[in-house]
C-alpha cells in the first residue's frame, strides 16, 4: 500500500461517506508508468490514461475552454491532472461534478498521487460505487439539484480514455452517457455544413418572416404530426379523410410520401443541413404548403422552395448566438437534432391542441427504420443483411449499430438505436414541458414516449377529432408575411 493511500481514503470516505469506498487491492489491469516529466501515469487493459511525456499539461489542456464561473459535470477521475485543472479554470465560483464507475482507476489514483487537497475542494463532488442502482440514483440527485439551483448552464465534459474504461456491470449508466456523448458530437459531426448552409441562407433568412409570425395561429385547433417511420404504413389509407379536420404538417422525410398518394399538408418542417434532405424536396420545391426552417438548413431546400417560409432560430446555437435581435423578432424553439422535435415544438407553439404524433416509433420497429412508402434507396438499405457495406454504412449514418432494448407501446421490450433514443427523450421533455398540451401518439409500435398518450386505433383518433368543437379550414389562414421570399 502507498504512502498517499491512507490519507487519500480518509479525504475520500470523510467528504462522501455514503459512497461505496474504492477498493484496497490493486488491480492487475492497471501497468504503470513514468512519464518524461516524472509524473506517474497508468495503462488500463492496455489503454493509456494519460500522457507518458508530460501528463500535467494534457491535464491543462483539456481544461483551457472552461471559463471562470462554469459549472461542469466530467466523467472520468483518471488520476486527476485535469480535474486539478479544471478547478482551478472554475474559479472560487465555479462547481465541478465528476462521476468515476471504474473503481480500478480510482484506486490508481489514490495510490499514486497526494489527491488530499482535490477531496477536502468545496467546489468538487464525487460519485463513485460498485451498484448501478445506488450510483443511479445518486446521479440523478445530483442532476436535479443542480439543474434546478444553477443560474449558468451546466457544461458536460468527458474524459475520453477513462469514459473507455466503464466497466460492464453499469450497461444503463453506459448507454445513458454514451447518448449524452453522441448528442453532444453531433453539432461538432455537422459544424462545417451547418456554417456553410449558414453562409447561403442569411439573405433569405433575414427577409423571411419568422415563427413568432405563426405564435397562436391554431389555437384550439387539432394538429397532426406526420413521421416517416414504419407505423405510418398503418394509418397511410385512413389520412386522406382528416386533411380537412386539423392543421396537418409533416417532417421533410414523409413529404414524398405524402404527395405520392395526393395528401397536401399544411405545414413541413426542415432541419437536416446534408444533401440527403434535399431528396425529399427534389419532386417538392412549388407545393402549396408553408416551409418552417432553421438558419442552418440545407440552402438548396431554403433557395429553391417557391412557396412561403418561415425560419425559426434553434435556442443556443453557436453560429446564430449573436443575432439575437433577428431571434427575438423572428423566434425560437429548443427543439433540436430531430426535426419531429422541431414540428412538435412548432405546432405547440402554433397553439394546436390537441396534437397527434403519427409514424412516430423513435424504435427499429419490425426492423425497419422507416415506412415501407419511403423512397425505394431507403427500403433496400432496410432490406440489406446487415454485413453488407451499405447496411453498415447506413447503420452508422442512423445510429443503428448499437442498438438498446426499452419498453414499448405495447408493454413489450422494442429495439431502438442511440440516436432514435435520443429524439425520444427530447420528445418527452418537450411534452413535459408542455403538460397542458394534450399530445397522442397514435398507433405506434415503437417506444413508450413519457408524457404523450397512445392511442391504438384510428377509430380513437376519429372520436377526438370529431369531438373538438372547432373544425379548422383545409388551408389555414395564416397572417400575412412582411416579404415573400
């Protein structure tokens, strides 16, 4: 045992005494090292956790953006250089949330270096264990409080080697922060097309009239949301008979599918900034329906579309932050990463009640991730064994090559992807957000979606519509735009 263990374990017990205490043996997956500069450092199962040249300054700079003041939640302890770091990029005001599941690591750590001084920190709280359950639980505590009592946003940072390290008894806990990961790469992933589609829609964004011009428009009015996954094949023959009955509106991948079988909705909704998303609109650029967008929508949609757009700002976004004067006039939504996301928030602020979610799954439901009255490249990438290259090509695109069992519609387990997980919790906090709202899912046979009500017939949603007592026109009217573009 080391000289620093004893009083390592003393500030680690004495601050979070309810904590599982990290073990006393020394595990054979960890090899030691020194680096050039003479600092320890390890490799777990072969995986270098810190630099073998100067294991301080990577520390350093993996903290050199965090700003005075920021509250940050880190996974990864690792031996703690740029925790150290990060407390002292935080400021006296600044808090820091770190979370370690691999208890191997951590007793690395309080056997090779004097970590006293990090553990007595204020500013610092730890979660650590062997239970998922406990740790779980634990985490979610800690969220909420500070969720709830911070006024700065909190940053989410990872420890890329330790966050590699997660051992196999947290399965939850892993696909929980690997979604967090994956949401938090995503913009990174698009940066360059966003910026670029950015660039080619300024003009026209600066002379659309914005959401804030559709605030209320249908209040009291039914609207229906149509997606393209699979449960949509279900409801397509029964669509035609509702158009007149409610605000129908779509996302931009089941417009195709809506105009091949001659339904014309209201409203579609864009977001996507890759060339694939203008596939949807190559056969669909003079419809008589109105086109809501993001700034950073593919510019070939927002140019080419012939009839009225309206944009909306996405809250918080990197490369619109500074028009704020354009977003206050023009609007904003917190919806983002899926566009059913977006149509969702839209509609609710359009005051559409209730609201009906339709080939809606968020779910690889009978193994298909879209409609079967999807375009014919996106059947066959279905249809293809999974070995295939396309298939692992579009397994990676979607988001379907890990995929995760969650609860369905219908009580049984479902299969999803980290991505369609993703949308599904943005859909519940968006519903949750809203809980005055009414909003149905309808004959879905993906995931359960908390905070949204399945209805299992059309029959059902037949009844809800004939029951509102005001029946919206086939073409809502809606205000005037400053300019058409």
């Amino acid at each position: 045992m080391s000289a620093f263990y004893k009083k390592n374990i003393a500030a680690l017990k004495t601050r979070w005494p309810s904590m599982d205490s990290s073990p006393e043996a020394f595990s054979d997956c960890i090899e030691t090292m020194t680096a050039a500069t003479g600092a320890p450092t390890i490799r777990y199962n072969n995986l270098l956790i810190h630099s073998r040249y100067d294991p301080v300054k990577e520390g350093q700079g993996f903290a050199k953006n965090v700003q005075p003041g920021s509250r940050v939640c880190l996974y990864g302890f690792g031996l703690g250089y740029h925790v150290e770091s990060l407390l002292e990029k935080i400021g006296p005001d600044g808090r820091l949330l770190v979370i370690e599941l691999n208890l191997d690591l951590l007793s690395a750590a309080i056997h090779f270096r004097d970590l006293t001084t990090v553990f007595a920190d204020p500013r610092l709280h730890m979660i650590f264990g062997r239970e998922e359950s406990l740790v779980s639980r634990e985490i979610s505590k800690q969220m909420s409080e500070w969720t709830e009592s911070l006024e700065t946003p909190l940053e989410v940072l990872f420890h890329s080697p330790s966050f590699k390290c997660i051992p196999k008894n947290f399965p939850s806990l892993t696909n929980a922060l690997e979604v967090l990961l994956m949401e938090r790469r995503f913009p990174a992933v698009l940066g360059d097309l966003e910026s670029r589609n950015y660039t080619f829609n300024r003009e026209i964004v600066r002379q659309s009239p914005g959401m804030n011009n559709l605030k209320n428009i249908h209040r009291g009015q039914p609207g229906v949301l149509i997606s393209a996954g699979p449960s949509l094949d279900d409801l397509m023959p029964y669509l035609q008979r509702f158009t007149n009955s409610a605000v129908i509106a779509c996302v931009d991948t089941a417009l195709p599918i809506l105009a091949q079988e001659g339904i014309q909705p209201h409203y579609v909704f864009t977001l996507d900034p890759q060339d694939e998303s203008f596939l949807s609109f190559r056969e669909n650029l003079d419809g008589p329906y109105k086109l809501i967008y993001t700034p950073t929508a593919h510019a070939k949609i927002i140019a080419g579309f012939q009839g009225e757009k309206f944009v909306v700002f996405k809250e918080g976004h990197s490369l619109t932050g500074d028009q704020e004067t354009q977003m206050v006039e023009k609007g904003t939504t917190e919806a983002g990463g899926s566009v059913s996301c977006l149509g969702l928030d839209c509609l609710i602020q359009m005051g559409c009640e209730p609201i009906f979610l339709i080939g809606q799954d968020c779910a690889y439901s009978g193994g298909r991730t879209y409609s079967q009255y999807s375009n014919m490249n996106v059947q066959i990438l279905d249809k293809l064994p999974q070995n295939d290259t396309l298939a692992r090509a579009h397994a990676e695109k979607t988001g379907l090559k890990k995929q995760i069992s969650i609860k369905g519609n219908f009580g049984a387990m479902v299969s999803t992807s980290q991505s369609m997980y993703s949308y599904k919790r943005t859909l519940e906090e968006i519903a949750g957000q809203h809980a005055k709202t009414q909003i149905y899912n309808l004959s879905s046979h993906g995931a359960e979606l908390e905070n949204i009500t399945p209805l299992n017939s059309v029959s059902e949603f037949a009844s809800k519509i004939k029951a509102m007592e005001r029946v919206p026109q086939a073409q809502p009217q809606i205000s005037p735009s400053r300019e058409r573009v």
